[in-house]
C-alpha cells in the first residue's frame, strides 16, 4: 500500500475520509527531528493490521539503507484489548483536535486516529507530548491507552531497527 492511499477528500463535507475497507487508522510522527521517525497502523473489519514505519536516520545505524519497515498481521493480545476499549468507548465525544492551549506548532510530536465506525471518519489529533494530555474522561482515558500501546510498539521497533 502507498503511502496515504487509505485515505480520500470529501468535498461535500471538506474532510478526509478513512477507505471504506478500514475501520481504524493511526498515525504518529515526531515533528522535525533527525530521525523523523513516522508510524501508520491500519486496521481492518476482520482485525487484521498492517503497520508502516519510515525513518530518515537512525543514530544507532547511521550507514544503514533501510528506511521503511512492515508488519501484517492480526490484533490480538493487549492490542486488541485496547482497540476494543477505545472503539466502544464513547470516543464521538473526544475532540477533534488537542494541542497546546489552541496553538499548533506543526514541527512537533503528532498522533492522529482516523475511526470509520459512523455515518463520516471521526478524528482525533494530538499535536502534543501524550505527557501534556489531560485525562479527565473514560473516552480519553482509552485514547491515552491505544496512542500510548501504539507509539511504544513503533518506538521498539525502532529500536531494534536492522535486527
């Protein structure tokens, strides 16, 4: 899969929608770093993933020419766990966006879920640390769990880059 092809322009609504075959998406990037490490995880009905990592340099491995890494599979485990909290959780009544105090500085940290469980893709972006977030509600309580699950799981992988 390309990069982004999961995701279509409505012009009647002036949103992105999540492909109708997926019925969740995350996606992380740490801003302007060196490394500018991003992370995609696609989920479909069936449970099934496909995470796409890209990295531009890795300290650990500065000569290396890898710079994409893939992984398929199905959910199950503390994964599927929290997707399942998260999607039955009342997340219709998180946000769209948090960051600092109605700013945005676009060369920062990013997490963003794309749900397709509603008439529309809900989303839900953080231009933050995850240690910023508030937590004052169950809906968020479960979004903190999944991003936290999410960006820890490409972060291991990153890690371990060339093994």
């Amino acid at each position: 899969m390309g990069k982004y092809q999961h995701l279509h322009f409505n012009p009647k609504t002036n949103k992105i929608n999540l492909d109708s075959n997926y019925v969740f998406a995350y996606s992380k990037s740490d801003g302007f770093t060196c490394r500018l490490l991003q992370g995609e995880v696609l989920i479909d009905f069936n449970y099934n993933f496909y995470m796409k990592i890209s990295i531009f340099h890795h300290d650990n491995f500065p000569n290396s020419n890898k710079k994409n890494h893939e992984i398929k599979g199905k959910l199950d485990g503390e994964l599927l766990k929290l997707f399942e909290n998260f999607i039955y959780s009342d997340y219709l009544n998180l946000n769209e966006f948090y960051d600092y105090e109605n700013f945005m500085v676009s060369s920062t940290e990013r997490h963003q879920i794309l749900v397709n469980l509603e008439k529309d893709t809900t989303k839900v972006s953080l231009y933050m640390n995850l240690k910023c977030f508030s937590i004052d509600s169950d809906e968020k309580k479960h979004l903190i769990n999944l991003i936290n699950y999410m960006n820890n799981w490409i972060e291991s992988i990153y890690e371990n880059w060339n093994i």
